[in-house]
C-alpha cells in the first residue's frame, strides 16, 4: 500500500535511510538523519512524501525535494526513493515512483530530476522505465567506503515545453 507519510512512520524512515548512510555507498551522506530531520521533511507541505507499507510496515519511501533554490528552478524538482533491504525486486519502488511523479504532475512541476551514484543498475532501470534519460556523468564526485564513486543525473520531462506559450503557470506546491 502506497499513502503520504506522517510524522508515525519518520523512525522507520530514518532506519531504512541509515542502512544506506552506514552501508553503501548510495547517499554520500555521513550521519544518517533523525526521526526529528524526517518530521521535518514529511511535515514540509510543499513537496509529498509517500511511504510504502508491507504487512502493516513500512518497507520503503519516496519523496520530492526542491530542485535548486533560484528562481528560475522552481518548476524542478529533485525525486529520491528508497527502499528497506531485501525488498527490492517486488515492484515497491515502481509504486512508489508512479505516486510521485502523478502529485508533482499535478502541481504543476514540469522536469524530475535524479542523482545517482553507481553502481545502482536497480535505480537506474527504474528511472529508465518511468521515462527518465541519463543527463550527464560526474566521474570520481564522491569518495565512500574506500573508494570513488561516479553519480549520473537522470531526468524526465513531465510536461511539453515550448516556449512560444508564453510563461508557464507557477507551480501550486501545497496541492
């Protein structure tokens, strides 16, 4: 089952993103964020965040974040998903992804955006499958776990631009 989130399902969302944080190489984040950064995030009425729920728990979560903090970006947003260990491959994230891009659809954001960083063939098949095309390549960007770690960005249109219409509506965010 696919809903928002609320502020009950900020500690599970913070222990699935602290595998990532302590694990892999995934986020470049040091410290995993508290259940008190997810409040804030989930409670931020300005983008949604959706959680997935298995058997009455949470196995998973996405959400949209500002793009950039010029004005000229606020049509963008930037989408993250992620999903609790041992539940991929179960059409989860899919879920997730398809309740995403419909709310920021329909309020009016017009480009997602993604980073990467690989190795992900996962995610990277799953923005594949949801229209998203690899926008370019930062080589060597993150140092993790020992190692270098390239992150691609990825991005899909969700709306047909031209600009011969004229200014574009401004995005309601709060919808």
């Amino acid at each position: 089952m696919i809903r928002y989130a609320n502020f009950a399902d900020a500690p599970a969302v913070a222990a699935i993103y602290a595998h990532y944080v302590h694990k892999t190489a995934i986020t470049f984040v040091a410290e995993a964020p508290t259940r008190a950064d997810f409040v804030s995030r989930i409670s931020d009425p300005r983008y949604p965040f959706f959680v997935a729920e298995k058997n009455e728990r949470v196995v998973g979560y996405a959400y949209a974040s500002m793009f950039r903090s010029k004005a000229a970006y606020r049509w963008d947003v930037e989408i993250s998903i992620y999903l609790a260990p041992g539940i991929e491959g179960q059409g989860i994230g899919s879920e997730l992804m398809a309740a995403l891009l419909e709310s920021v659809e329909k309020q009016g954001s017009l480009n997602a955006y993604s980073c990467i960083t690989m190795p992900n063939d996962r995610s990277v098949r799953l923005h594949e499958k949801f229209g998203f095309g690899l926008l370019g390549t930062f080589p060597r960007s993150g140092y993790k776990h020992g190692k270098w770690h390239d992150v691609i960005w990825m991005g899909r249109p969700l709306a047909e631009l031209n600009d011969a219409d004229g200014d574009p509506a401004e995005p309601n965010l709060l919808v």
